[in-house]
C-alpha cells in the first residue's frame, strides 16, 4: 500500500483549516491574506466539494477571520478523501511512481527547486524517484558522495549551508 498511503488517520486537513489554509493539488491556499478578502473564485476550480461549489475565496476568507474554520475543513477533508482515492487508484493500476511524480511537480508550482528535502527522502524510501521533478537528491546520495563520512560536511551539502547556520544558531539560543 505504498507504506500505508491509504491507511492513516490525522488531524491535518482540520488543524490546517483553523489557520485558514485550504489544500489543493496545486499546494496550500492561505486564506486569510489579504488576496483572498476580493477573490470571487472558489478554493480550487476542480474541486467538486459543496464549498467549492456554493463559496468564494472571499467569503471564506470572512469567515475564517471570524475564527469560523468549518467551512474549510470540509473542503479539506473533502480534498484528503479524493486524493486518498487516488492514490489507491493509482497503486491498483501500477502507476503510483508517474501519479506521484505529477502531484508533486503541481504541488510545488513546477519549480524543481521549491521541493524540500524531506519529500524527496520520503519518496525515495518509497521508491519513487523525482529525478527531473526536484532538484534535490535524497540524502542518501549526499552521504554516499562523501564516501560515508557522517559529518557537518554532509549535513551541509545536503540542505544548505545556511539551514546548517540557522540550526546551529537555534541551537546555541536554547543552550543559552
């Protein structure tokens, strides 16, 4: 089940809506900018939840800056329950690698560098390779290219020298 992908139990769509962030293929919607108080379209177009239907950016951007969130986490669980079905669909039909590979591309905007790290390690413990889709490599090939040394080198080169400074610097203030 392409390690549990349909069996999993969370409060993320719900938790997501009470900080007014709508979920779609296309990645997170933050409704409470600004953007959102005028926009006469829906969460996502595609979307055929009731909220998508019958509610605007804006009036859902009123109600969550009300601290009204249902709206939004029905549409949210209504987004998890349609993409766990395809998901399922995809792993029936063998082609859950290219299914993967598209959200994922949508998600991020297409921008191969927007991929963070942690999903590109998740996938490729799923065996899914987002060669072409991120521009980073799983972890492992970083540790691999230093000869299997375990240290700050590797760490660095595989997030960045500037997280490894923000770490060791967040570090430092709670030893403080």
């Amino acid at each position: 089940s392409a390690l549990g992908c349909d069996m999993y139990d969370s409060v993320y769509p719900t938790r997501t809506a009470r900080f007014g962030v709508a979920l779609t293929d296309r990645g997170t919607l933050r409704l409470k900018h600004a953007a959102c108080a005028s926009d006469p379209r829906p969460i996502d177009p595609d979307c055929p939840c009731l909220v998508c239907a019958r509610h605007t950016r804006a009036y859902l951007h009123a109600t969550i800056s009300r601290g009204l969130p249902s709206l939004v986490s029905y549409h949210n669980v209504a987004y998890t329950q349609r993409l766990t079905r395809r998901l399922r669909a995809a792993i029936r039909a063998g082609t859950l690698p290219g299914f993967v590979r598209a959200f994922v591309s949508a998600h991020f905007g297409g921008d191969p560098a927007a991929v963070p790290q942690w999903v590109v390690d998740a996938l490729d413990v799923a065996g899914i390779d987002l060669t072409g889709v991120a521009d980073l490599r799983p972890a492992h090939d970083y540790f691999e290219a230093f000869g299997g040394q375990r240290d700050g080198d590797v760490v660095e080169y595989a997030v960045g020298a500037e997280a490894v400074a923000a770490a060791d610097r967040a570090g430092a203030e709670q030893d403080a």
